[in-house]
C-alpha cells in the first residue's frame, strides 16, 4: 500500500509527537521546543555581529595570561608559557568519534573528541599523563584546528568535543567562528577539568552549547594536596553555577542527543577524598535535583597516585554503592545511564 504524501506527513508527525509524550512522561525534555529548529548557540552569536569583539577580548586575555585562575601573568602572544606551557597555538594530541563519552554525546555515531594537550591542573593522579602533563601533540593555526570541526561533523559526529580545553579558550573561539562561515552546525561541547576563571567562562555565553564540567573535589586541602590548586572548590563551583545559568539543564533531541545544557562529571576516589557526599547535595541544593550527574567508578592509579596512600588503591565496590546511595539521598534523578547501570551490577553481585 502507498501513502500520499499527506498522510506520510501526519503519521511523521503523529511519531513524533508520540516521543516527545514518550518523553515527557519519562520527566526528559526535548530541545528545540516543537515546531523549532535547532541551531547552535555560536551561529547565533555571529548572526548578531558579536562572535569577533568576544575572540578580541579572550585573546586580550593571553597577553598577560589570566585566563585560568593560575593567572600566571606571561604573554602568551609572544611565545611565553605560564603553567600550561602552552604558548600562542593550541597543540592536539587527538581529533576522533569517540564511543566512550556519556551516551547522549555518543548517539550512534560517536562523540567528536578533541584532545588538547596540557592542562592548567596538576593532578597527581592524572588518567591522561602523558597528554596533559607532557604535553604530547601537535601545535595547530586556528585555521588548521577549524578543518578538525568540520572533518568531525563530516564524518557524522554528533558535536565537537573539545576535551581540557580551558588553556586554549581563544584559540577555539576562534576556530570555531572559522569552522562556523565555513558550515560547522553541530553542538560544541566543552569539557573541562573545572578550574576555569569566571571572567572566561562568561566570554563563553552563546557560545557553547553542552558544558561538561568536572567537579572533583569539594574541600580545599583535598584539592591542594592531590592536584595543586586549593581554591579549586570554590573556582569550580562558581564556573559551573554560570554555565548553567548559560545553558541550563541538559536537553536532548527526540533522538536522545544531547543538544544544550551541563552535564557534571564526578570521579568517586578511595577514602572519601573526593567528598562525594557534599557534591551530591551541592548539586541538588545549589543547581536542581534534575540536573544530569555522572558519578564515575573508573579511577585507577595512575601518574604518581602511587605515592599517596589514601589514593593508591581502586575504589570498592562498596565505595561506589555508597556514592550512588548519598545521590538518591540528595535527590537527584537524571544520573548518567550507565552510572546507574554500574550500580546495579554492583548490587547483583553483592
Ligand atoms: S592558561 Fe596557562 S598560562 Fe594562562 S593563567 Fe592558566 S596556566 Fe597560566
């Protein structure tokens, strides 16, 4: 039987009107609004005449380095490195689809990653070592870096995932507004250790569009102690309060995929360094109790953990089950999927 191409519109519509019921029943919610398009916050930006005057201001910034609260103070634009050691051009360890990330930035064709190389933290127990402390990768123009955008959406990657990006923030504005005149139209994700300044992330309004900010430690001397910065906390908090007066809770399309908002990652390490528990409750108290959360199992010793005896071993089982239960205890509901299926497994074992 054939349809007219009538009746082919209303059945399209009817699915879709179905998901989105489907949806808010399950208490999800969808972006765009119905009857909207979805277009990327940096498009906008630009249509407004406002995308060069916002990469003039970040740049400013490198000439006596403040962009992160290091605030190291060197030019960047004449070759000096602060902390980072990373001078005028980002350096890329990596650009690929990348399966690995939080489901709705995966969807079925990958999340499009972007490695930076160094970091403006020193985590003692760094997972990418050689990445971030080394410094291994290839220094790229912003033209050079913006071809990496669009490769990503060429090839069918969901958005551009840009991983530590903080030190390079200029450089990706720029590159993005390039990538931009030259047809990116994929979300931009900005996945960030946390230790970001709020004068730069404020740069970054109408701009990004998913934010996935970590929070990994809750108390001062934690953070001073396993990775050298002890305003951390109180910086990263501050940040992640903007980015989601910015973008808000994370939104999907009807196909699951993440299109805006902040995700928060949460890396649960052994002997409650991490203070897991006053995390939870900062979220639900300070953000909402629906804010998306991915609480993580995955840490191992790496890099010179080894040499800090509450942080030398993996977590247990029992550690992260207590983790899980502190979130159900803040009230929390949008934890990662596969967080919760973690748990769970944890659970059937005993
Ligand atoms: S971005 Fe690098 S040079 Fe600038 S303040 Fe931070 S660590 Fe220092």
């Amino acid at each position: 039987m054939t349809m007219s191409r009538r009746a082919f519109l209303r059945a399209a519509v009817g699915s879709a009107a179905a998901l989105a019921a489907t949806d808010s029943a399950l208490g999800r919610s969808s972006w765009p609004p119905t009857g909207q398009a979805w277009r990327p916050a940096y498009l906008q930006l630009e249509e407004e005449g406002r995308f060069e005057e916002r990469i003039d201001q970040a740049y400013a910034i490198l000439e006596r380095c403040r962009l992160c609260p290091r605030r190291c103070g060197v030019n960047r634009l004449v070759g000096e490195t602060g902390l980072c050691r990373t001078a005028e051009r980002a350096v890329v360890f990596s650009a690929q689809p990348h399966f690995g990330e939080e489901l709705p930035l995966v969807g079925d064709r990958g999340s499009g990653t972007i490695f930076f190389s160094n970091c403006n933290l020193r985590c003692v127990f760094c997972q990418n070592w050689p990445i971030a402390h080394e410094g291994r990768g290839q220094p790229l123009e912003v033209e050079a870096l913006a071809d990496v955008m669009l490769q990503l959406q060429r090839i069918g990657c969901h958005n551009v995932n840009l991983v530590t990006p903080t030190h390079v923030m200029p450089q990706i504005l720029q590159a993005t507004r390039l990538a931009a005149q030259n047809g990116l139209r994929i979300p931009l994700c900005y996945n960030t250790g946390g230790y970001d300044a709020l004068e730069a992330i404020e740069l970054l309004d109408g701009v990004v569009d998913i934010y996935l900010p970590d929070l990994k430690f809750m108390d001062a001397d934690q953070a001073e102690r396993y990775m050298g910065a002890r305003d951390y906390p109180e910086t990263a908090q501050a940040a992640i309060e903007e980015m989601h007066r910015q973008v808000g809770e994370m939104v999907t399309n009807l196909g699951g995929i993440a299109q805006r908002g902040v995700m928060i990652r949460h890396l649960v390490m052994p002997n409650h360094v991490a203070n897991t528990r006053a995390f939870v409750h900062w979220v639900a108290e300070t953000l909402t109790t629906s804010t998306y959360v991915n609480i993580m199992s995955q840490y191992r010793v790496e890099h010179r953990a080894f040499e800090h005896p509450d942080i030398a071993r993996a977590i247990t089982t029992e550690e992260y089950l207590e983790a899980m239960d502190w979130a159900d205890e803040a009230g929390l509901t949008n934890l990662d999927e596969r967080s919760v299926m973690q748990r769970d497994l944890f659970r059937r074992r005993g």
